[in-house]
C-alpha cells in the first residue's frame, strides 16, 4: 500500500501566463490587434482548463473565431493546441490527439521547428496515456531529435520524459539511463528547479529495484532544491519518498517516521486532502510495522475518512485489509471480521468499475478506428479526384478549340452540380427517414419537452451534473450523438459516458425512457 510519488514531468505546451482571468479580459477589451486578442482568448482558455471546462472551451472557440478571421495559421494553430491541452485535462484523450495532430500539421506547413518537436512531444504524452508506449516512445524520440537540431532547451523534458515511458514499460535500467541524461542536461541548461523531478524520479527508478540506499543522495537533493525555492508540494513528495526508503530499509526503519510526519505537516498547509491521505495510510503502515497497531488504526481511520470526503474509493479495498490486519493484531476479532467483509465487497465494486473503465476504452477505440477509416476513405476520394482532374486536362489538350472546352467544362459543371444536388437531396432523405424513425420510436409529436434541471433534480436522488442536463437536452432534441459532440467540442465516447451516467440516474435505460421520465416530471 505505501507507495512514491512520481513527479510527471511530460511538458505540454501551455501558454503559463502570471496575468490573471480579469487582467486578461481586460486586455481583450482594450487590444486593437486580432491576432493578438486571439491569443489572449487562448490564454484566457488555460486559465479555466482545471477549474471550468465549459469556460475553457467557450473561450478557446472565441481565439478559434478571431483566429479564421484574419485566416492566421500561427494563431490557430495555438488555439488548436489549446483545444488539445483542455481536452487532456479531461482525460478525452482521443479528441486531445486529434487537435494535437492538427496543430502539428499546422507547424509542418509553416516550417515552425519549435511547435513541431512540442507537437511531437504532447502526442507522446497522451499516448502513453492510452499505455501505446511503442507509439510514445517513437514520438517523444522524434521531439528529441528535433529539438536537438535546433538547440531548443525544452529537449530535458523529452529525455526525462522517455525516461518515464520506460519506466512506466518495467523497463528500470533504460528509464535510468534517460533520467540520468535528463538530469545532466538540465544542470547544464540551470533548469533547478525541473532538476529536482528529474532527481526524485531518479531515486524512485533506485528504489523500485532495490538499491534503496543509492536513492537516498538523490531524494536528499531534490528536497534541497525544493526548500531553495520554497516549492512545497516538491517537498512533500520528497519527504515522502524518502521516508519509503528508509521504510524499505530494516536498519533505517526508524528515520521514516520523521519524514511521514513532514509529508503529513505540508499537506496540511497546502490543503492538499488527496495527498494527505495517502501520505495517513503511509503512516499508519509504518507505525504497524514498527508495532504501534494502536496508533496505526488512528492513522489509517483519517485516511479512510477523508478518502470518502473525498468521493474516493482507490485502494479502499486494500485499506479495509489493511485494517483487517491492525484489528487481528489488535485482538478485536468481531472489527476484523467486519472490515475483511468490507474489502471484499469493496474489492467487487472496484473490479466493476475496472471493467466499465475497459468498455470505455474499448469504444474510444473504436470510434478512433472508424475515424481512422473514415479519413483513410476521404484520401482516396481526393486521389480519385485529382486522377479524374488530370485526364480532363488531357481531353482538354488533345480535343482543342475553345468550342470543345467551353462545352466540356459546362459538361463537368453540369454533373458536379448534379453529383452535389443528388447528394444533399439524399442526405436530406436519410435525415428525414432518421428522424421519423427516431419519432416512431419514442412514440411522441416532435414538440420535445424542456428540461427543468432544478425541478428534475428535485426528484432524483443524484442531482445531474451541468454537463449531463445539457447533454441530455441535446439529445432529447433528436440530435444524434456525433452532432452532441461536435456541437460541445468533445468526444463521441465522452457524449456516451454522460448518457450512461445519466441514464443512471434517472433509473432509465435509453433515450425514449429518458424521454417518459422527463415528460412525467414535467
């Protein structure tokens, strides 16, 4: 259960600006550049990334609007890297990728050899997200022969961060040896305070394989750094890593204690609630094995505690053992007998949660394969093309006389006109068939009901989220969930998981039962 923390140091690049979100609309207010005021809407959009998503979208899709105005590729291409940056923040790696990857194709075209090795290396990042470590791997290496080229300093965090797939891979000795040139480039480039997670991660590969008093030197010099710039959540994760150390070392058992105490004391300061109460359960392990059984169940209480203040429930199971054991050592039998009950039930609920985790999983696959097809499909369209193009020229040349063009052209004219017409009209039929079929289904007139989210979440249990109300009014407007997710900038997959939690709710099953619920509720 005692676990290190790993400082990822995968560098996305965000637009970190000291301005703060009124500043910035001030700013916007004021600038008289549209190139300039597109930037800012992008900056204005990381702001928002963590605490507000809906913000963040709705800014970034300003920086968009400004930016196709004045059709500046350099501008877009930021506010499409933005796009990719909120979308990670939320996990929704697959529309993370593909604005990324439209943000590198931008660089490719401008010849922009900075953007292009950070493009490279934030597709790295989500791919190994997505554990493609091969994949990851080939990107980041690809970022780093780039930026080497052009002696771009943001090179330290792509070797650290091939550091981290291999590590991430069990693969300890080469993690080792990238952590190690990240370390060395970093002390050359005077990047102190990037240095220290480099060390940390470096203590933490030491660690892992069991040369536990070789990693200690490097923890040591991490938590230097960290105090030197007075960085106290470095400091804690130090301090943690080092008491795990000296937990794992027999004759150094006792120096643990001291530096839990510090990890718990800073997390206090910071507020850090997740942090603590990992850094309680630690506690509490250390003091069980140095026979404290009283004082462990203390510790591993406050855990649990905030663990479920928290919403949380990782490692519940393993915690409910944990105090399992404490309550054995104890010799309150009827505590343990109640608390190995509750792991195991804990334990079913997390392998259900780990396998809807995997069915989420499997449908961004497959929506990423579909999208895949679909493009691999339209490049054959516009091969077919431009040969169709290219024997019209021939004709052209071979025929002669500008009688013979003119009616050719006017031909080709007529039948592209045509083609489209024909096209739209059976688009137009296949919507119309989609959408009475959609009516047949729920049975209803298609005047759809609003949804009142006050009065509706009055009479569920689990209030919906914002999120889940405007998803859900989306889609009892008839619109499928493709035109959802292009209209909310998000996932196809992502729609999904808001439909299911909803559905979930509501206690219904689909779209026509969500519908009944809402006109019953109304």
């Amino acid at each position: 259960m005692k676990s290190i923390l790993l400082l990822m140091v995968f560098t996305l690049v965000i637009s970190a600006q000291s301005q703060g979100v009124s500043e910035l609309k001030q700013q916007i207010d004021t600038c008289s550049s549209d190139s300039v005021k597109s930037l800012l809407y992008g900056r204005l959009a990381m702001q928002y990334r963590r605490s507000n998503p809906d913000s963040a979208f709705f800014y970034i899709s300003k920086g968009i609007a400004v930016a196709k105005k004045i059709d500046n590729l350099s501008c877009l291409a930021s506010m499409h890297n933005g796009l990719g940056n909120i979308h990670f923040f939320q996990s929704n790696y697959d529309s993370c990728i593909y604005y990324y990857a439209s943000c590198l194709k931008m660089a490719q075209q401008m010849n922009d050899s900075f953007r292009i090795g950070a493009m490279y290396n934030n597709l790295g990042l989500v791919h190994s997200y997505q554990t493609k470590y091969d994949t990851a791997l080939e990107l980041l290496q690809k970022a780093y022969q780039i930026r080497e080229k052009i002696g771009d300093e943001s090179i330290t965090s792509s070797v650290n961060n091939i550091g981290i797939v291999y590590q991430k891979m069990d693969a300890w000795e080469k993690a080792l040896e990238y952590y190690k040139e990240a370390a060395k480039l970093k002390e050359q480039y005077d990047q102190k305070l990037s240095l220290s997670n480099t060390l940390n991660n470096i203590g933490i590969v030491l660690n892992n394989i069991g040369r536990y008093v070789e990693a200690i030197p490097y923890y040591e010099r991490s938590l230097e750094i960290a105090i030197e710039f007075n960085d106290k959540t470095k400091e804690a994760n130090a301090h943690n890593n080092l008491a795990a150390v000296y937990h794992d070392t027999p004759d150094m058992i006792d120096l643990a204690g001291e530096h839990y105490q510090k990890s718990i004391a800073l997390k206090k300061e910071m507020g850090d609630k997740a942090g603590l109460a990992n850094s309680y359960a630690n506690y509490a392990e250390w003091m069980m094995d140095t026979g404290k059984p009283s004082e462990a169940i203390k510790f591993i209480q406050m855990s649990e505690d905030l663990n479920e203040a928290l919403g949380k429930n990782l490692y519940s199971s393993k915690i409910s053992r944990f105090k399992a054991d404490i309550y054995e050592q104890l010799g309150n039998y009827d505590e343990a007998f109640r608390a190995l009950n509750q792991a195991y039930d804990l334990r079913e609920e997390e392998l259900s949660e780990d396998l809807n985790n995997k069915i989420a999983d499997l449908e961004v696959k497959f929506e990423t394969t579909r999208k895949e097809a679909e493009i691999e499909r339209l490049s054959l369209e516009g091969e077919l093309q431009k040969a169709e193009l290219q024997n019209t020229r021939i004709i052209i040349l071979v025929g002669g006389g500008s009688a013979i063009l003119i009616v050719i052209l006017l031909i080709l004219f007529y039948r592209q006109r045509t083609r489209k017409l024909k096209a739209e009209q059976e688009a137009q039929d296949l919507q119309i068939e989609a959408l009475q079929k959609r009516l047949l289904d729920l049975n209803i007139s298609p005047s759809e009901p609003a949804v009142d989210a006050e009065q509706l979440n009055q009479k569920i249990n689990t209030p919906l989220s914002e999120r889940e109300i405007e998803v859900l009014r989306h889609t009892l407007d008839g619109k499928s969930n493709s035109e959802i997710a292009d209209q909310l900038f998000v996932s196809v997959s992502t729609v999904k998981f808001h439909l299911r939690n909803t559905y979930g709710k509501l206690g219904v099953n689909n779209r026509k039962e969500a519908l009944d619920y809402v006109v019953k509720s109304s």
